[in-house]
C-alpha cells in the first residue's frame, strides 16, 4: 500500500481503519504486518540505516501519538487519527476477533516471563482466547519463536521487542514462508499485567499519555521522551516554518503529497 512521507517516516493514508476487514481480508497464502510509529521513529531512521526500508516493507504504518497525528495531518493525510496496539486503541478488538474466529495467538517480547504472565492476563479477560505460544526477545526465544511460528502457521503474533527489532522479527518472519497478521506493540506486553486499564480515562482522554509513562519508568523512557524526541521537533518545527512561508507566498513547500 502507498505511504506517504511524514517527517521522513513512511506513514499508510488512512491507517489501519476497519479491523474487521483487515483480520478477514487477508489472503490465506500471504502475510500481513501492521506496525506504529511515534515521534521516537524519527530519532531510530537516523539511528539505524534499515528502519525506513523496515517500514516501507510493512503492509500498514500508522501514527501512535499525537504528536505524529499532528504531523501527518499537516503533511496532507487528513483524515489519519491515533491508532496503536493496546487497549487504547486496537488490542481489544483485535483480542475480540481473534476469540470470535478461532485465530491463534504468539506473543513475543519483553524478558523472561512477560509474555507468559501478558497471557494469563488475557486468558482472563477473554476466557476463549488461545494464546498458544509466547517467548522472551531476549538469547534463542526469537529464534525459537521464528520456528515455532512459522512451522504452525500462527494466525496472529504480536511483537513487543521496541523498534527497530520488533520490525525486523516480523519481516523475517514472512521471509521464512509465515502468512499470518502481524502486530508489533512496543511495550504493550509489560503494560498489559495492569490489565486494561494501564492509562486513566483522562490521561487517554487528552493526550497525556507520553507524560504519565514517563512518570511511570522515569529510568527505561527518559532519554527516549527527552532527548530522542528532540529530532522529532526540530523536524516538526522546520515543517511548520516552511509551511507558514508558503501561506506568505514566500516559498512552494512540496511536502503535500507531491
């Protein structure tokens, strides 16, 4: 699917949109991979040289964060709105299909342990759930979950290894011959031991969700909010400069879609 350039980062028009049709419409021979990009991706394309190229390999890219809402809005995608894989946003209605329609389910990421204890959390909240598969990201757990995945044909995984890894598993994946529905989620699988209500109503409600996990692992996520954001506003900054200079006449900005 075409993307579109937003601040560097390819973003899908229209993001992932109807979760129904995109569970039932894949074709059974082929993989799909949806993955969430926040204003950190702009701080990991210059940090990695395969990221971009990662991304563009992904069927659907979409923005979680309003800050990168805010950004692809003023790029020319209008109509594209926060979307990521927690129950904010698309895990539970992701849970809720997969319970309906019988799909397997392969959790991967996080240290040992917090994908099993990410399973009993949704064993418990969907009772019908099968979760028949989780593994670690850290020694062979990837390497074992590439086989495992593969060789059964998992219909879903969920991929919380934090970018760039988490795309490079699933991509690899498909190479190996997998032809399920890809996920990654970040940090989603050590969330989700706070059951569904990892983030208050109002924090969600405007948009402080950044300030709250900050609050929340001051030690794993300051630089990436305080110093890794900072290639996200410069970029920002310089696309709302040159934006204001076109409204003047001043300059043709061909960032729209051209």
């Amino acid at each position: 699917m075409k993307k579109i350039n937003v601040l560097g980062i390819p973003v899908t028009p229209g993001g992932v949109g109807d979760v129904p049709r995109l569970l039932s419409g894949k074709p059974e021979d082929k993989s799909l991979l949806v993955s969430f990009v926040n204003p950190q991706a702009c701080a990991l394309a210059r940090q990695h040289d395969d990221y971009v190229h990662l991304l563009n390999t992904f069927d659907i890219v979409t923005c979680d964060g309003i800050g990168m809402v805010k950004a692809a809005r003023i790029s020319g995608l209008r109509d594209i709105k926060r979307e990521s894989f927690d129950f904010t946003s698309l895990a539970g209605r992701v849970f809720q299909l997969a319970v309906h329609n019988q799909q397997r389910i392969g959790l991967v990421g996080g240290k040992p342990g917090v994908t099993i204890d990410a399973a009993d959390v949704l064993r418990r909240i969907y009772p019908d759930i099968q979760v028949h598969a989780c593994y670690s990201g850290y020694g062979q757990d990837p390497a074992e979950a590439q086989k495992f995945f593969t060789e059964n044909q998992t219909d879903i995984v969920i991929c919380g290894m934090g970018a760039p890894l988490q795309e490079r598993f699933l991509v690899q994946l498909t190479r190996n011959g997998w032809h399920g529905i890809g996920f990654t989620c970040g940090g989603f699988l050590d969330q989700i031991n706070a059951g569904e209500s990892y983030y208050p109503r109002w924090i969600d409600r405007f948009n402080l969700r950044f300030l709250y996990r900050l609050g929340k692992e001051p030690r794993r996520l300051w630089r990436r909010y305080l110093i890794d954001y900072q290639v996200f506003i410069r970029r920002y900054c310089y696309l709302q400069w040159e934006i204001f200079k076109e409204k003047l006449g001043l300059t043709h900005y061909p960032g729209k879609n051209e």
